[in-house]
C-alpha cells in the first residue's frame, strides 16, 4: 500500500478554503455599526497550506496558530486601519520535524519571529455578509511585499468574523522550499486566516 501521509498532512486535492470559512451563517451585517475600534479575539487563528510530496505521495499541509494579534478601524462604512501579527514561532502541523524545519532553516524565526500585515488603503464594508479584497504589506522572513488578500467578512453573536487567504510564492520572501530526502515542497501555498474580532 501507498505511505501513509504524515500527521498534520491530507492527501492532496483542490485548493480547500480555510477552515470556518462562511462567517455569519446568513445573519445580516449593517457597515454603519461597525464603526470603531476592533481587536483580534481569542480563538482566531492564521497559518499555512501548502502542497508537498512525501514519500512519492502528493499531500497537503496545513500550519496553524491561535497566537495572533490585531487591531482594525472601521469609520464612515469602511475599514480605514488594520493591523495583524503572527507568531511564526508557534505555527505547528502535527509533524514536529517538519515545524523544527519550518521555524529555523526556513523562516529563522529567531531573527524574524512575527509575520505583520497591514493595510494600505481604506475598503468599503459590504452590507449583510460578504467579500472584498484587502490590500496591504505582508512581512515574512524579514521581507516585505504588497499583497492582496481576499477576506469575507459576516457577524457573529458577539462581534465580527473576517476570513480569507493569500497566496504566498515562497521567494518572493526569500525563502528557499526545501527539498529533503524523501521530502519536496511547492515553491507556492497560501497563506490563512479565521479572525473573531471583538469591541476594543
């Protein structure tokens, strides 16, 4: 029989959304009652998925962290400011190998621990539940680029959900894939996130 792929690893497939990947289950969004200060919430997370082969098997991983920071501005049905900050030393797949390798060789985290983005222009909210794209500078491995990520974004019980990705081609950062032995990974993935924001 084939390997089994590694924990933390699914076998390879279409490009999936992140996880909790439809906020607001319907409920309705009204921009004007957003308006104020926002803070990334407990039980947000950010990661990666990424495509590799292990063992001749095509596998998808997925990295993930709840350690995340945040602060957003809503004014006049837009969101005018946003700022998010991940620890890169805490994003883990069930692979402890595969982390070790990703926090040091990789990304160096002990040079450059945190990945920030922030946006770079203001972006209408849409009325009820929906998407949008979110432009910004995106910080890894010390590197900065212009990104833009697409988000949706619908309320919850006690504040707002925002969800999306970005794709990320690793040497645009400077980050070489690595290509281990029985191990090869994409030169490109995406980069994730699922933020429950909250007043503050």
């Amino acid at each position: 029989p084939p390997p089994r792929p590694a924990d933390g690893a699914t076998p390879a497939g279409p490009a999936q959304p992140p996880r909790d990947a439809s906020p607001g289950d319907g409920a309705t969004l009204d921009p004007a009652d957003l308006a104020g200060a926002w803070t990334v919430g407990d039980g947000s997370y950010a990661g990666y998925r990424v495509h590799e082969v292990l063992q001749g098997e095509d596998v998808t991983v997925t990295g993930r962290t709840e350690e995340v920071t945040g602060s957003f501005t809503v004014a006049d049905g837009a969101l005018t400011a946003a700022t998010i900050e991940v620890d890169m030393a805490s994003v883990a797949t069930d692979e402890p190998p595969r982390d070790a390798y990703f926090r040091g060789a990789a990304l160096e985290v002990g040079t450059c621990p945190t990945a920030p983005f922030a946006l770079t222009r203001p972006v209408a909210l849409p009325p009820g539940a929906g998407g949008g794209a979110l432009a910004g500078d995106l910080t890894i491995h010390g590197v900065t680029q212009a990104v833009t990520v697409e988000a949706q974004v619908g309320p919850t019980t006690d504040g707002v959900q925002v969800v999306g990705s970005v794709p990320i081609t690793v040497s645009a950062f400077d980050v070489e894939a690595p290509r281990l032995g029985c191990v090869a990974v994409a030169a490109a993935g995406s980069g994730e996130f699922g933020l429950g924001l909250v007043r503050g």
